[in-house]
C-alpha cells in the first residue's frame, strides 16, 4: 500500500527457521569442577588470611618468652697481687690527754694560758677566786680552837678527877665520866683538824695548775666566769701531751694473727701527702670485738717534731708477708642476705647458681674473695632481690650494655 512495503521484524523468526533455542544443560562433571574451584578458592583466602595472624602471634610469644628472661651482665673474677700490704683506717690520739675542772666553787680571777700553749707540769694556768671557801675556812679554823681549848680543860678536869679518886673524895662513876668528857674532846678536836685540811686544800685549788706537760687544745673561760666545781661543771681547759701520739687500727679476724707487738707500720695522713711516718705496735686488745669481728691495735708515734696533729685521720699500712695473688670481684656483685654474703653465678645453661662466699680486704669498689669463685665463673653484677637458685637469665653483651648506656 502506498508503495510502501512493510520489512518483516528482524527480530522475529519464523517458526520455520527453528524459532528460540533452550539454553545448554550442565552436565555433573561440570558441577563437580565449579564446586572444586569454589573450595580451593575458600581454602586459600583461609591459609592467607590466617597463616600471618599466626605467623604473628608465634612471633609475639617468642617474644614475650625472651622478655620475661631477665638479662644480667656478669664479670669474672681478676688476680691481683697485693703491693700495699694491709692498709687500714687510723685514729690518731695523743699520747695523753686531760680536761682540767675547777675543785673550787668562785670566779675566774685570771687565766694564764691560751689555746695552743706550750706548758709543763704544775704551771699555773689560771686563778679563782673562793670567797665563800675562804670564810668556811676561817670558820673551821675557829671551830678547831674551841675543841683545842675544850680538849685542854677536859684533860685538866680528868688529871684532878683522878687524884681525889685517890683520897675517895669522888665516887668511880664521876672519874670515868671526867675521864670520857676528855676523849670526848681529844675526837672533836681531830675532827676539826681533818676538815680544816679538807678547806685548805679545796682553797689550794684557788690555783689551776697543769697535771702534765703539754698543748692547751681548749680554753673556754674568761676573767669573771662563774666557776662550778666537779666534772658536772664547766671545762676550764683540755691539755693534750703530743710528743709522742697514740694510733688505733681495727685489724680484721683474718689478718688479725699476723699482728704482733714491735711490729712496724707506715702511716699516712691526708695533711701531709707524699709523707709517711713510722709507727710501732705497742699492744693490742687481744680478744677479737663481737660487734666488728676486728682486733684493737695500739701504734706508738713519735712526734717530737709535731709533724702530725693529734684527733686527725690517718692510714696505716702493715707489710704482709703474704705476696701470693688473690681473686677480687667488684663490689656490687655481693648480695647480702640472711644465709650470709652470696654472689650470682651463671651456669654453662645459662640458670643462676647463689654460691656463698667468704670476703677478705675491702678495696673500695672492689673486694678481695678469699674462697667460693674461680677465674673462669661468670658472676653477676647488680642482682636483683628477686635473683633465685636455678633462675633462667640471658646474658647481656658488650653491644648491649654500650647501648644501655
């Protein structure tokens, strides 16, 4: 119609060319491999997913297993060879020393000596006035007179008493009364003699007198000062004898039988370096102290020429015979417990081993071992309190402790 011819759809077939085909059937092999793939396929998201988390956490308990060992440095004990001999803290003394008290109660009259004085036996250091002692002296005195004159008219009455016993002018009984009255009075006189020496010689100790030659160290008065007598009171004056000075040393019990009295030893003292004096063991105590487990030296030193001050610090050194080399450890490997002195030893698998020791001299920030270690034992430095038998530790290398620091 109108020309115009209509183009059957190109989409639509005709029945005759077959029409719509049914979509393929899949067989059960192919099923089969669709399942296989999905499962392989599940299968490796699982090993990816879980092979790093478990990666990770086998790695975060070696870790945590490495951190909970502790990590110690340890030291290996030296030989060092004594060149020093023995040498100990000293207290120097002098030879003899006094603190001077009044005897007498008064005033400071005056005072004749000063600090650093030079001053020998029985000179005059200082006066004091006693006016209340004086007057106890004069009273005492008259006292005396009247028990004198008391004793010489009781013996005169006893003499006649007993020449009218003779003639019975007087009765036995009245004689022996006369007789009493006069040993009566012979006492009282002997006791007033006695107290006044007594006063006089208190109001000798008017005059402060040095005991012995020697230094005034200590002055501690003045014209006026009120004096109190007795050791309760005030010191007048300390005097000390430094000719020749005493030193004390505390040897320890281990080198306490190599002591022996006439020995010498070298001294030293901070106030005079690069010098040293000899001294000489005089006695000891001989009896070790329970407190220190030390012998109680006594040194002579002779100081005629007052190079050393008395009450200072000094060193002494004891020459040993003993030249044989001794194991030493620092300091702060020592533990003290209640067991005793121990020290941390680390075995070939590397587990702790608390040993016990036995310590000789103390170097300062060293110590000498006596027994309980050899050279090839690896000690710990620093334990801690919490360090047990049979600990696992690690041990830290040079690296480690350079980075520590």
């Amino acid at each position: 119609m109108n020309g115009i011819e209509l183009e059957p759809n190109s989409t639509t077939e005709s029945p005759r060319n077959g029409g719509s085909q049914p979509p393929p059937k899949f067989s059960a092999r192919h099923l089969r491999i669709a399942v296989i793939i999905l499962t392989l396929v599940l299968i490796g998201a699982l090993v990816l997913g879980f092979l790093p988390r478990w990666h990770q956490r086998q790695t975060a308990m070696a870790d945590m297993n490495q951190l909970a060992i502790p990590m110690v440095s340890v030291v290996s004990p030296t030989l060092e060879k004594s060149e020093s001999g023995l040498v100990l803290p000293a207290e120097i003394k002098p030879w003899r020393e006094a603190s001077i008290y009044a005897r007498a109660n008064g005033y400071l009259k005056d005072w004749m000596a000063d600090i650093g004085a030079h001053v020998t036996n029985g000179q005059l250091l200082a006066e004091i006035e006693t006016p209340d002692l004086d007057q106890q002296l004069e009273q005492a005195k008259a006292q005396l007179q009247l028990s004198q004159a008391n004793l010489h008219l009781a013996e005169t009455t006893d003499a006649r008493w007993k020449i009218l016993l003779k003639t019975a002018s007087v009765t036995e009984q009245e004689a022996a009364e006369k007789a009493a009255g006069r040993e009566t009075a012979a006492a009282s006189v002997a006791a007033d003699q006695a107290n006044v020496r007594r006063l006089e010689e208190l109001v000798a100790f008017q005059r402060v007198i040095a005991p012995f030659d020697g230094t005034i160290t200590i002055r501690s008065v003045d014209n006026g000062d009120l004096i109190v007598a007795g050791s309760g009171g005030h010191e007048l004056f300390h005097i000390a004898q430094t000719d020749k000075l005493r030193v004390y040393v505390r040897v320890p019990e281990p080198n306490a039988s190599g002591i022996a009295v006439g020995q010498t030893a070298t001294l030293t003292t901070p106030a005079s370096p690069g010098r040293s004096f000899t001294a000489t063991v005089t006695t000891t105590s001989e009896a070790i102290s329970t407190i220190s487990r030390t012998l109680l030296t006594e040194l002579e030193m002779d100081n005629s020429q007052h190079q050393v001050l008395p009450n200072s610090y000094g060193e002494i050194s004891f020459k040993t015979d003993n030249s044989a080399p001794h194991l030493v450890l620092p300091s702060n490997t020592l533990i003290f417990r209640a067991q005793g002195l121990q020290i941390g030893v680390v075995r070939a698998d590397d587990t702790v081993e608390l040993r016990p020791v036995q310590v000789g001299r103390d170097l300062g920030q060293t110590v000498e071992i006596r027994s309980g270690v050899t050279p090839a034992d690896r000690v710990i430095t620093n334990p801690t309190d919490s360090l047990v038998d049979g600990a696992k530790v690690q041990i830290q290398t040079i690296s480690e402790t350079a980075a520590a620091k």
